[in-house]
C-alpha cells in the first residue's frame, strides 16, 4: 500500500491566502502567518513579501481613517456638524432642567444627575485630545452662555460653534454677556 507523503519542500505554498490580506485587521494576522509559514516553513520570499504586504495594507488602511477621520478638514468639518446637533439638543436639556429646579444648572455635569442620555462633550475636544472635554458654559443666573470652541479649540473666536436657537424671552440662552 502507497501513501502519499508530501514534504514540505515539494507542497506548494498558500499564496492564495494572501487574498485574505485585503480585509483590514483580519489581514494583519493572516500576514503575519503568512511571514511566519514563510520564514520557518517554506522559507519562501514570495510568501514573505505576500505577508509583509498584507500587515503593511491593514495599517495603511487604519492609519488613513485615523487621519481623514480626525485630523483632515473634511474630519473636523464633520465633527463641527456633530458638535451643532449635540448643542441644540443640550439647550433643551438645559431648559428642562430649569423647569425642574427653578434655577439654570451650575455646571454642565448637573444634567448627568439625571436618568436619561444627556451628552455634555464636546465632540471637537474629544477628538483633539483635549483634557477638558465639555462644551463651554457659563451660568448667568438668569440666562446662561453655551458654545463649542470651534474647528480650532480657542473661545470667543469667528469660528465658534452655537446652538441654532433664537434667544427669546421664553429661553435662557444668551450668545453673548
């Protein structure tokens, strides 16, 4: 009876799954097999440069979305946008909060005491690793001033970001003192 015995030196490496490569993350790790099967299995170059190449795509991929994500004009513009939305659904946070206890809160942190979803960061802060995270406001006793620092994270600058409201009568929010 004859077996077939196929040795490492005559079984044709898995280039196929260098394929693999093109799904970012799961990529990383198929390459960095492929290095591996490449170095002490096959001691193929090919399949050495197909697992370098595959490592190499995921992190060019991740490290592209970190960029346009957070560090591009077209990232910061989006989180802008993203800061607008939070501020406008914070001015009613802040209202109903009035309602409640007669007085606008001290410091954004007092919304948090309740138990609905209230979001206080910032998300242009957030993003640019600044330690105070929160949206700038100040309790004017009553009326209260509430705006993002903006794209470049410096208050009282032209590209402040404010709730779209129009002060009234019936609210307590002032864009300036």
């Amino acid at each position: 009876m004859k077996q077939n015995n196929i040795s490492p030196k005559t079984s044709r490496p898995p280039y196929l799954l260098g394929l693999l490569g093109l799904i970012p993350l799961v990529g990383f790790f198929v390459g960095l097999g492929l290095l591996l099967y490449g170095i002490i299995k096959y001691k193929d170059k090919v399949l050495i440069g197909i697992g370098i190449a595959c490592m190499l795509f995921t992190l060019i991929i991740y490290s592209s979305l970190f960029y346009f994500g957070f560090k591009s004009d077209f990232g910061k513009n989006a989180w802008a946008k993203h800061s607008q939305v939070q501020l406008n659904s914070l001015v009613k946070n802040i209202e109903f909060f009035k309602l409640e206890n007669g007085k606008y809160p001290d410091s954004l942190t007092q919304l948090l005491n309740k138990n609905e979803f209230v979001m206080i960061v910032d998300p242009l802060k957030a993003t640019s690793g600044n330690s105070d995270m929160f949206f700038n406001y100040e309790n004017l006793g009553d009326s209260y001033l509430l705006f993002s620092a903006g794209i470049d994270g410096l208050p009282n600058t032209k590209d402040d970001i404010f709730p779209e409201v129009s002060p009234s009568k019936n609210i307590g929010w002032r864009r300036t003192h």
